[in-house]
C-alpha cells in the first residue's frame, strides 16, 4: 500500500511540473509574431475519448514549438488574410469557398475583443455555415480570442443537438481536423495555432469547440463539403 501511495505522491508531482511546464511554454510563449510556417500542425483523428485525450495531450506536449501568439492589431490582419476568395452572404450566413486551397480563420469566443463568449466568430460572422468545395486542401488557424477559456477546434462527423461531452458523439471529420486547446488571452495576446486538411468526403459536417460543455452552449456551426 505504502508503494502504491508513493507512486501516486510520484505521479501527482509529475503531472504538475508537467502542467506547469505547458503554463510556462505558452503562457510565455515566445516573441509576438505571425510565422504561417511554424504553426503547421497535423492531428490524428480522434476516435473516442481516450484518442480525445491523447491527442489532446501529445498536442500539449508540442505546444511550446507549435503555438505563438499575436496583438490584437496583428490579429485583426490575420483575420483579413483569411476572407480572401470567400463570398459572404449575410442573409444565410454562410461564408463560400469556392477554390482549393481554403484559407479560414477562426475566433474561438471573442470575449476579450468585442463579443459574448461561447461562439465561433469567423469573417465577422457568428457560427457562419462554411462551405467548401470537394477535395478542397483547408487551413483553419484557431485564434483563442477569449479572455478566460481555453478553446480547440474540430470538424467533427457529430451532429446535434450536441451533448456536454460533444467530441464523444462523433469522429473528427478529416484527417487533421483538430486543433487542440489553446490558452486564453494573455496580458493582450492572443494564442494561435493552425492546422490543414483534405475534405475529401462529400457531405455535411460541424465544426466544433471540443472542450467540454462548449460546443453544447453554442460554439458549433456547419461545414459542408460539396
Ligand atoms: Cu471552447
């Protein structure tokens, strides 16, 4: 018994140096700029919680490398960068792509900018239907906007209504469709990292917060392939 509570003792300890680790890694993430080639990240689907989780980890593990941050004035040209080759429609809120690639930046609730949390702020349109042409090679880059939460990211084979535990419902939607939570604001910058898919299966799909409870309040909205 002894032996088993050292271990415990032992573990507990190294999942908070970890923890404290990661903190420090992106909490003070390195110099404030915009490097499209360092955030490349590629994710393997997740099949089920447990592969939530792992990826969720080895994602956190790499977050030192892979996450920068930006002002808020450099995000406002990040997110310019991203409504190029879009038509916007505002009567059906929906944001068409009809050219490969697909370039999309995504706010994760914008608290800490100008907006109610819990909900997907993208070319200024709250939870937009994304609409993206076949076999279209797609860039999402997942800028945490939110001043205390931490929010990832995620097409998903889910539909809804979504639960609490939203990535449980169904699969991630495309290879590398996910990006793993990012930190909240910090001291007015911003967590960004991004990640490139295939969709390469016709059909219509959600795009999704994954932290729990999340996508279930709001932060959801639809992708469709076609
Ligand atoms: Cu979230």
């Amino acid at each position: 018994m002894r032996t088993g509570y050292k271990g415990w003792l032992v573990g507990g300890f190294a999942v908070i140096i970890g923890g404290l680790g990661v903190a420090w890694a992106t909490g003070h993430g390195g110099p404030i700029s915009f490097d499209r080639s360092s955030t490349q990240s590629r994710h393997a689907p997740s099949q089920a919680l447990g592969g939530y989780v792992g990826s969720m980890q080895s994602g956190m593990r790499s977050t030192g490398m892979g996450t920068s941050r930006i002002t808020a004035t450099r995000l406002a040209a990040l997110v310019k960068s991203g409504e190029r080759g879009v038509a916007v429609s505002r009567a059906t809120n929906s944001l068409t792509y009809t050219a490969s690639p697909v370039t999309i930046v995504v706010l994760a609730s914008p608290t800490a900018l100008h907006r109610p949390g819990l909900q997907w702020e993208v070319d200024g349109r709250i939870n937009p239907t994304v609409i993206v042409p076949t076999h279209a090679t797609v860039t999402v880059t997942l800028v945490n906007a939110d001043s205390g939460y931490m929010h990832g990211f995620e097409v998903t084979t889910a539909q809804p209504p979504f639960a609490w535990e939203a990535m449980r419902q169904g699969r991630t939607a495309f290879a590398g469709s996910f990006v793993h939570p990012l930190l909240p604001e910090y001291h007015g910058t911003f967590a960004f990292l991004s990640t490139t898919f295939i969709a390469n299966t016709t059909g219509t799909f959600h795009y999704i917060c994954p932290v729990p409870g999340h996508a279930h309040h709001g932060m959801s909205g639809i992708f469709r392939v076609q």
